[in-house]
C-alpha cells in the first residue's frame, strides 16, 4: 500500500488491521511537509511532537485493546482560524500572531475525542476575508498545480495541504464560499455543511450568520468521514441545529435513485469560463447516465447575491472585529512610543496655541485603540471595518443593512421553491479555474465578484459541495458544485460519491 495514494478511507481500514501504524502515517505526511511546504506554504504552524505523542498515544490504546475514535490515527490539519488550547491561532492576522486560546473549539475537542491527529494549522486570508489566501499577513499559498496561481480562500492552506498530499484530511471554513473555491481550484472535494449543522464555538467569528465549518479530503466518502466526526448539536453555541448526526459513512456508498438534479439558468450567464462550462454540463451528463432527471429552474435573486453578501459579512464583520482593540486580548500598540508622540503632539500644538487641534486630540486611550488596530489589521480587514461600519451607521442602516437582510429572505426563499421540485441543485463552483498571484491585488471588485456562484448558499444557509469535473487545457482543475436543501449533506454525499464512482477527475494529483 501506498500511504500518500491511499484515501483516508482507505488508511483507516489499514490502520485498522494494524498494517500501518499512526506514527508512521503522521511520520509520512511530517516528511511530505518537509519536502514541500517550502515551496507551497499550506501550513503556518506544524508541531511534529505534538502530532507524534498523539499518534503514538492512539497506537499504544490500540495496541491495548482500547476501543478508539472514528478518525483513529487519521491525520488532520486545520485551517488556524480554530481555537486550539494551548496552540496558536493566527487567523492569519498579526492581531493575533501570538494568540494562544484558553480552549479547544468544539471541532477540535470532537477531532481529538475521534482520535484524529492533528497535524498542523493551515494558511488563511485574514480573519477568512478573501478568496486568494493572499491576505495572510504571513505568507501566501501556491497552488500545487501551477505554483504562479492561487489556492483560493480563503481556506487556501487547507485545500492546498491536501491536494498536495501533506495531509489526507482537512478543516477549512465558509462564510461565503471559502471551502468551495479552495477545494475547486485545488483539485480537491470540500463541503460547506447547512449553517448549524457543526458548531461554531471556538471558531474565531468573521461573519457569524453565514460562518461554517467543514471538511476538505480527496473523495466524497472521506468527506463523509470527516463530516460525521465533526458534526453536531452543541449546547456551547446557540445556533448550533439540535438535529442528530445521520451515519454519514454508512450511506455514502448508496447511489440515489430517481434523482432530481435542478439546473438554475443564473449559474450559466456571462463570465463562465468556456472549459469550466463545458466540463459542467459533461458532469451533468454522467449523472444522467447514472439515471438522474435534469430540470432547468430559475433563481430569480441570485443576481442580488453578490451585493446582498458583500453588504451582511462587512457588517457582521465589522461588529465581530470591534474585539481587537488593544485590551481584551492580541496585539497591542507599543505603548511607551505611543504615549511619547502624544505628549509630543500636545506640546506643539500648546506653543502654537492651538485650542480647538489640541481640544480635538486623542486622549491616550483611543490612540491606543486606534494605533493597535491600524497596525494589527491589513487592508482588506480594514476595508471590510469601514464598509460594513458605513453600512451599519444610523442614516444608512435601513437603506443598506435592512434592506439586505429582505434581499437574502428572498435569496432563500428561490431556494425553499427550488427544492420543491429537485433533491440538488447542480451548477460551477467558480466561473473560472485558479488565477495568478497577484493577478486581482488592485482590485477589490473583480476579486469579491469570484463568489458569485458560492455566496447564495451561505446566504440562504444550505449545504454545498465542490467536487473535481475536470481540467482545464492549462492542466488546471475545475469544480462542480451540487447544493441540498438544509440538512440534506447525506443527500450531497451520496451524490458526489455517484459522480466519483464513474469518473476519475478526483483521483487527478498535480505534477
Ligand atoms: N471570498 C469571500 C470573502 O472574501 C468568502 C470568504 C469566506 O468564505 N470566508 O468574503
């Protein structure tokens, strides 16, 4: 058996019948990093003894007879946005370059009480605001299929780790796309489960009502894998969904029958890329092959759902993010410099006899707040402060804020007519495959309008996943995306494992 070929399916059965150990796995995939990460950059944080002592404490219960957890030996890397007791969590911000939670987030305790090894923290856009991972205030991720293209975001070390073979299985998040794109630009299968399906205590809030956490791996059947250990009621977050877990494991293997696949005209408009087109409705093909109907359906307001987003995650953003200021907790403005310039400021402005500048001047307290954030923060944090700010202020709440919050209703409510008459939905991930670095750096615009096919189902609050159909002539790969109705991942799982079970785009590695 080959370790780095195998799925983490396929590892767990190995570990299983003791044919390979949990050290030696976490030993395999340690090298990999060794190997490649220098020249890919998915981790920000890799501790070997950390995830050695922890693969060596499941092999010495297996050893004993020990009855262990569903991930048992199973190497996992999570994106740093979170919480890990005792371990840093960056969020790819130097707001929090230094920060180590108090507490495991309630993905990484179920991680650990599944046996899971948990191999390192992934690279991030910061705070998960972008679709690049060039927002990381630490360093950028390369694509593993071209080095000069982006992973995505922003779980981008996520998806990038995987694909790359230096972890079978990974955490990434998805406020508004965030696991999808990643995992189409990457190659690689990710799901955004139904908002409240996996709870979100311990992961650092960008945007709490669109915020989930999911699984990255190779197949749907890992996905599967990983979904079932993660997923959960938790009386630690209140908008956690109090539904049980389906066996997501036991049923991904049963083919759908009678499925009903709808195909919305708005995923099909201009900008759609030729070959990521093309390879879509081929993949469209092989569910019909496979005896699914296809039914073209409409929503109406997915045109609204770029704006309605970029207008909600700003707010919640800008909210969320008031925490960063000096004094709770991460970085704070040194404050001897600080202080000297004030009192350097005061002293001009009183020999001028300046008054009114000098009435106006900050008292130290709020150049504290303002100095810590302007240094703690990059620009697209500070840009998303500002408009979400903007949008919340008294004389534009209604026109902005409000009114987006009817839009979204409405987003939702295409989706609630959609599912009347389809089990999924079935359109592009993205509109493109992977850009250049740096290729939308100047312009904010281009950049938010990737999400375009993605943002809806965080806006409505459903599942969705990105699953390889292909690749491009420039040997890129493409991703499809199937969307269920809330709580319907089963449905999801099973589907994607159809499409994988007759096509071989996800056994695909980069060069
Ligand atoms: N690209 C989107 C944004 O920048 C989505 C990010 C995410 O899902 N975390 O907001």
């Amino acid at each position: 058996m080959s370790v780095l070929e195998s799925t983490a399916t396929e590892l767990l059965a190995e570990l299983a019948a003791g044919n390979v150990s949990a050290a030696e796995l976490t030993q395999t995939y340690l090298a990999q990093i060794e190997d490649h990460d220098e020249a890919i950059g998915a981790f920000l944080n890799v501790d070997a003894e950390r995830a050695l002592t922890q693969a060596e404490a499941i092999d010495t219960r297996r050893r004993a007879g020990a009855k262990l957890g569903l991930l048992a030996g199973l190497p996992v890397a999570v994106k740093d946005v979170l919480c890990t007791k005792g371990w840093t969590t960056t969020c790819g911000s130097r707001m929090l370059e230094h920060f180590v939670p108090p507490y495991d987030a309630t993905v990484i305790s179920k991680l650990k009480a599944a046996d899971a090894v948990l191999i390192g923290k992934t690279n991030m856009d910061e705070f998960a605001m972008g679709g690049s991972t060039e927002n990381s205030a630490f360093k950028r991720t390369h694509n593993p299929w071209a080095l000069d293209r982006t992973p995505g975001g922003s779980s981008g070390g996520a998806a990038a780790c995987v694909a790359s073979n230096m972890a079978p299985l990974s955490i990434g998040t998805d406020t508004g796309g965030s696991i999808r794109q990643p995992a189409a630009f990457c190659g690689v299968t990710g799901m955004k489960p139904t908002y409240g399906r996996v709870s979100r205590y311990g992961l650092v809030a960008f945007a709490s009502s669109l915020d989930q956490a999911g699984p990255l791996a190779r197949t749907a059947e890992d996905v599967a894998l990983l979904l079932e250990a993660i997923a959960g009621h938790d009386p630690l977050d209140s908008t956690s969904a109090n539904v049980s877990t389906p066996s997501y494991t036991a049923t991904v293997r049963e083919p759908l029958a009678g499925l009903r696949l709808g195909v919305a005209r708005e995923h099909f408009g201009d900008g759609l890329d030729r070959e990521v087109d093309a390879a879509v409705r081929e993949a469209i093909k092989v569910f019909e092959s496979q005896g699914a109907s296809v039914h073209e359906i409409s929503l109406p307001h997915s045109k609204y759902a770029i704006a309605t987003y970029y207008i909600i995650a700003p707010c919640e953003a800008s909210s969320n993010l008031a925490r960063y200021d000096g004094v709770h907790y991460g970085y704070r403005t040194d404050e001897k410099e600080m202080l000297a310039e004030l009192a350097e400021e005061r002293k001009a402005l009183e020999a001028a006899g300046d008054r009114a500048r000098l009435d106006a001047l900050d008292s130290s307290l709020v150049r504290m707040y303002r100095e810590t954030r302007s240094e703690g923060f990059g620009a697209e944090v500070k840009r998303r402060v500002m408009l979400g700010s903007y949008a919340l202020s008294a004389g534009y709440y209604d026109a902005y804020y409000v009114k987006a919050l009817k839009v979204r209703r409405l987003i939702r409510e295409d989706y609630d007519a959609a599912f009347k008459d389809v089990d999924l939905i079935i359109g592009p991930t993205t509109a493109t495959a992977a850009f250049k670095l740096g290729e939308m750096n100047e312009d904010p615009l281009t950049m938010y309008l990737q999400d375009l096919y993605t943002v809806s189902a965080n806006l409505a609050g459903i599942a969705a996943i990105s699953v390889p159909c292909g690749i491009t002539g420039s040997g890129l790969p493409i991703g499809l995306q199937l969307q269920a109705a809330p709580f319907e991942e089963e449905k999801l799982l099973r589907a994607a494992h159809m499409f994988q079970r007759a096509t071989d785009w996800h056994t695909r590695r980069p060069g």
